[in-house]
C-alpha cells in the first residue's frame, strides 16, 4: 500500500534525535552568514547583537518548550496560534512558519553548492547545488529515524568541525584584533543592523517542535531535547565570534568561508587545519539542509491534516513519511536553489518568516495562559518574565529585520527588480485569500484533531519500523 491514511505519525524519537534534529537545523549558522555583521556594527557590535539574540532565543526556547509540551503538534506554532487566536491566526502564523523552512534550505544548499566547488573546482556549484538539495528530499523518505540519525551524525562531525576550531584558533586569538579601530561603530544604529546577521547563529532551533508527534514521550523529552540544544548553539557563538574575530576575521570584506579563512590567517592557506575546517564545515551545511526539510514536510503535513492546504500533501507513505509534504515544497526549494542570484533574498525571507512566527507563538503563550489557565502544562516557563523578556527582544528583531534587510532587498525574478516586501505582501495577501475563499470551509474542528492525536498517541507507543 502506498499510502498511509492514518496521517498520525510514528513515535520514534528520543532527547538525542530531538537535540540532533534542533542543533543540525541551526549548526550551519556557524559556519558562514553572521559575518557578514561585521560591516554593520564591527566586532564590538555584532558581539553585542549577538548577546542580545542570544538572550532572545534562550527565552523564547524556554517558552516554546511549554508551547510544545502543552500541545505536542506537528503544525508546531501554526498549532499553538490555532489553539489561541483562532483559525485565520493559525493559518498566518503557518504560513510565516513555510517562509522560513520551504525557503531556509535552498539558501543553505547554494552554500553548501559553492563549498563544494571551492574544494573541487572541477565540479559546478550549481549543478552541485542541486544534486545535494534532491539527494536529501529522497533521504527523508527514508522515515523518521533513520533521518533523524543521518541528522545526529552530521551534527556530531559539525561540532566536531567547530572543536577543530576552537582549538587551533584560541591560541592566537589576540585583543587587538578585536578592539581595532573598527571594532565599534555606528553605535546602537550598527547594534539593530547586525541583529538580522545575529539570527543566523540560531535560525530554525525551533523546527525540532515540528517532530514533536514522533518523540517518544514528548512531556519530558522534549525539554530536554531543546534546554540542551540551546545551551550547545550559545556556548558554540561565543567561541565562534571570540575566536573569529580574534583571528581578524572581522576585518576587511568578510568571506563566504570566515573560520577557513581565520585560520588561514595564521596557519597559511596550505596548512591542513583551515582544510579540515572547510571540509567538515560541509556536514555543518548538510546537518542544517537535512534538518530543516524535516522541519518543512512536517509543517506541510500538519497544515494539509488541519485542512489549511490541499488533503494529499498530508498522506503519510508506508514508512509513515509525508512524501507529498516533502516532495511539493522541495520542488520549490530545488528550483529556487538553482539561481544563486536569490540566495540572499532567500536569506531574508527565510529570516522574516522565522522572526514573525516567533512573535505570534509568544503572543500565543499569553493569549493561552489568559484564555485556558487550567490546560496541561508538563513544563512551565517563568511567567509573565521569561516570555515577557523573549516577547520584547522578539519585537525589536522583527523591526531590524524588517528596517535593515526587508525594506533594502530586492528579489531579482526575469530580469525585474521586485522588493522584497512587495513579495511578502503579495504571500501573505494571496495566503488570506486562498483562506478565506478554499481553506476556511475545509478546517477541522482543533478539538477533534487534538482528540484524535491523543488517542492515537497512546497506541503507538510501541510502534517501531
């Protein structure tokens, strides 16, 4: 049988699968793409923009955590603003969530397309490219677990990459590197334009939700798959941005490679450490490519059982994998990944999408504290202070996002310049109407859907593939 109708997914998962999956999905982030906050704010700015993010994402996971505790659903945030705001919330907050993850991995594998032909010439980037993006979508059709531990392995040998790092590096970190003349300028102005760079440091640790129907006992794993992811990605930037820019890879035009080429400033270009960098910097590319279209399929599949999206993308395969919820939105991603020109775009769009969807689950979190006191809580976030701190950090990097990233890119499509917030507008327009005139009458009521997920869950605990 081809298809699984079912469309409950298997428990497979336990806290390492989680914390591989959220830690692969966000790994990349330390490999290439925040340096670039280093023409904004200098050393001193970005490090400060990098605090601040820091502190955001540590709040919001801690918050998220009774999100997904409370309501252990594939939709991840589309499931929570659905439960709080209602239906059309729901489905806004789902579509922010797609932005993210459907345009997050084309991105990553243009990066991991031009690694590729930075270590083998002979091979083309975009070609490369596109291999490595359809060679992943047919991975995960593979189930869960056996995804999720491709995905653990990755981001073992990409932290294992970053150690190599660390190591060499520490040594010859020197202060006035980091204190140069550019270390600080344009003060707070160059603080908020780094913060957007800043994000990529921890870009999509919240996709390990999108599992959280496939954790074994997610009251208690899930908590401690994300605490000990968070704490992994903030120990790994400081010493990624301490080492980097004590090596002087914040001056000068910033590179595609920064910690190869940090590295090569003291070892020369030859020396086998900056290599072996670059060379494992690759499963930090692969570990997040492969984690977020995780991420995706699973946000499809949650979106299309709601009734939000077409019913088939949410059939499961015999494997119990979404296959139309990976295949359809991968197609997009490959065909995206095959212009390099958008990749910076792609960047940004998938940054806007992240950042909004953070600020409507906090929301979600008050709204639902207000709204269902009495709800099922296995963990409780300190409250109102902890998401009180990640809400307010959350607004002001939704408005450096938009000010410095949004509002000055332009997404080049058949030799037009579009802005890129006219394209927002325009997902999120024809999103609304396609909810209002298709999706809206097809929704399932949230109580039946949560029922079913219940009752399914208890017979699936000792289900295995």
């Amino acid at each position: 049988m081809a298809n699984n109708t079912n469309n409950h997914l298997h428990k497979e998962l336990k806290p390492i699968h989680l914390w591989g999956i959220a830690v692969g999905m966000v790994i990349s982030g330390q490999y290439f793409g925040w340096n670039y906050g280093f023409e904004q704010g200098g050393t001193i700015g970005l490090a400060i923009a990098a605090i601040i993010v820091t502190i955001f994402y540590t709040t919001f996971i801690f918050s998220y955590s009774e999100l997904s505790t409370s309501i252990p659903h594939a939709g991840g945030p589309s499931a929570y603003a659905r439960k709080a705001m209602g239906p059309y919330m729901g489905f806004m907050t789902g579509l922010a969530c797609l932005l993210e993850f459907v345009f997050a991995p084309p991105a990553i594998a243009v990066a991991t397309g031009a690694y590729i032909n930075f270590l083998i010439p002979s091979i083309n980037a975009v070609y490369a490219t596109v291999a490595v993006f359809s060679f992943f979508i047919l991975i995960n059709l593979i189930g869960v677990k056996g995804a999720a531990i491709i995905e653990l392995v990755a981001t073992i040998l990409a932290l294992i990459g970053l150690s190599i790092y660390y190591v060499a590096g520490l040594p010859h970190v020197k202060s006035s590197a980091i204190f140069n003349d550019m270390s600080f300028f344009n003060g707070w102005e160059g603080i908020f334009a780094s913060i957007p760079f800043a994000i990529w440091f921890f870009l999509a640790i919240e996709g390990g939700a999108m599992a959280a129907e496939e954790v074994r006992n997610p009251k208690k794993d899930i908590p401690k798959g994300f605490i000990s992811g968070i704490l992994t990605l903030a120990t790994a930037t400081v010493l990624t941005l301490l080492v980097t820019s004590g090596l002087g890879g914040g001056e000068g035009k910033p590179a595609d490679y920064p910690l190869p080429q940090a590295l090569a400033g003291v070892y020369g270009e030859n020396n086998i450490l900056p290599k072996t960098v670059a060379i494992i910097g690759l499963f930090g590319l692969i570990a997040s490519l492969h984690g977020i279209i995780i991420g995706y399929s699973r946000q499809t599949f949650a979106l299309a059982r709601a009734g939000y999206l077409p019913r088939f993308l949410s059939n499961l395969s015999k494997r119990g994998v979404p296959h139309w919820g990976l295949i359809v939105p991968g197609i997009i991603g490959v065909v995206s990944a095959g212009s390099a020109s958008f990749a910076n775009a792609l960047i940004i769009l998938s940054v806007f999408g992240a950042i909004t969807m953070y600020c409507l689950s906090l929301i979600s979190l008050f709204v639902l504290r207000k709204k269902e006191p009495h709800m099922e809580r296995p963990f409780k976030v300190s409250y109102p202070v902890v998401p009180g701190i990640a809400l307010f950090l959350g607004i002001i990097s939704f408005f450096c996002v938009l000010k410095y990233s949004v509002l000055t890119t332009n997404l080049p499509l058949f030799g037009i310049e579009i802005p890129l917030i006219a394209v927002i507008l325009f997902v999120f327009g024809a999103g609304s109407i396609y909810y209002f005139l298709v999706g809206a009458k097809k929704i399932r009521p949230i109580s039946e859907e949560f029922v079913s997920i219940e009752d399914v869950a208890s017979s699936q605990q000792n289900v295995s593939l």
